[in-house]
C-alpha cells in the first residue's frame, strides 16, 4: 500500500548482508511502513513520540476500507447467518483475525525501534479492548466462533527398563541404539563385577 522504507527495514530485522528476513519478519517490517506512512500523511501530522492509543485505533478504523471480509449490519436479513445465500450491501471489512495480528507485530516494531514497554501504544486497554468487541460483533454478524487453540500435550514417553541377559547377573546396562546406523548394530554397556569402570562393547546382529 506505501512505498517501504529501507532504513526502518533494516533497522526492523536486525540482520546482517546475504541474510535473508523470515515471512514474519517482512509482514512485519511493512506493517510499521503502512504505519509510519499513515502518522507522516495524518493532518496535522503525527509523531511517533506522541502517538497514543486514540491514535491506533484510529489507523485500524482507517484500515477498514482495504477490508475483504463481509460483515452484516444488524438490519441485514443474512446477520448471523454464516453462508449468505445472496449477495447484499452491507461493507467489507478487516477481519478480527488480521487486525489481531496487526496489532501484535506492530506492538514488537514499536519496541525495536526504540519505543519503550510502558508507553507502547498497542498495547494499551483501549486496543485490547476495541479487538474484543470487533471480535465479539463479527462473531455475532458472520455466524461464527472464535475459539482458542489448545495445546495438545505429547503422551509421555514410556521408560526404557536395563536388559536382563541370561548369566550376566545383572551386569548389563540399558540398550543403546544409535540412528542412522545400517547395520544393527546395539551398544552395551558392561559393568565389571569388581568395580573395574564401564565398557562399551558393540554388538551386530
């Protein structure tokens, strides 16, 4: 949407010549250009300095009119309904999930560019709360939910128990196998009875 500027770019990503910025990393150095190109074209112009969440909501407000995603009105016969049948007039906007994101890479530009936790303007109550109630109406106005992922937790991995050997007497420690190995090969590792140290022997089969 505006021109990026090589500077901030730079100063954003914080890597060296022949180093290429990850996806988030981009996205993230053109989301505080849009933004600083918005504070620059604002009248009277704005100062980073002296931005203020009335600020930011303002620029998401501003943001609404690049939107694609259709948002009932409350009048609208489709309001709720999550695949209208029929096309109808009501306006395209930026979804929650964006605007979301949005505002959490511009919370992180802000600080690396030298903007301090305390006085960070996306991150104040007022943003926190104008995403909720986005996310709250167009739930409502699309017929959707916005649920939290959960973690799935990984199922625990079962302990590998010391090998029993016939007329070893309990002298041989657990099995070892390294990967990327073509031949079977196992690892034992022996105890000698009269506290001589361990022994690693490999073992084909």
């Amino acid at each position: 949407m505006f021109a990026g500027n090589p500077e901030i770019s730079d100063c954003l990503t914080g890597a060296g010549e022949g180093s290429r910025p990850s996806r988030y990393e981009s996205q993230k150095r053109r989301d505080w250009n849009t933004f600083s190109q918005y504070l620059r074209n604002h009248r009277p112009p704005l100062f980073l300095s002296r931005c203020s969440g009335a600020n930011v909501l303002e620029f998401l407000r501003y943001l609404d009119q690049f939107g694609k995603t259709k948002v009932h009105n409350d009048g609208c016969p489709f309001f709720g309904h999550p695949c209208p049948p029929a096309p109808c007039p009501c306006p395209l906007r930026q979804a929650w999930g964006s605007l979301d994101a949005l505002v959490g890479r511009l919370r992180a530009a802000f600080e690396e560019n030298g903007g301090s936790p305390e006085t960070n303007p996306f991150g104040v109550r007022a943003v926190r709360l104008y995403l909720r109630e986005v996310r709250d109406f167009q739930a409502r106005a699309r017929g959707i939910t916005y649920e939290k992922k959960k973690r799935k937790r990984r199922p625990p991995s079962a302990p590998l128990g010391p090998l029993s050997a016939a007329g070893s007497g309990g002298r041989f420690g657990d099995l070892m196998a390294p990967a990327g190995r073509r031949e079977e090969e196992v690892v034992l590792v022996v105890a000698e009875p009269h506290g001589g140290g361990m022994v690693s022997l490999s073992v084909f089969n």
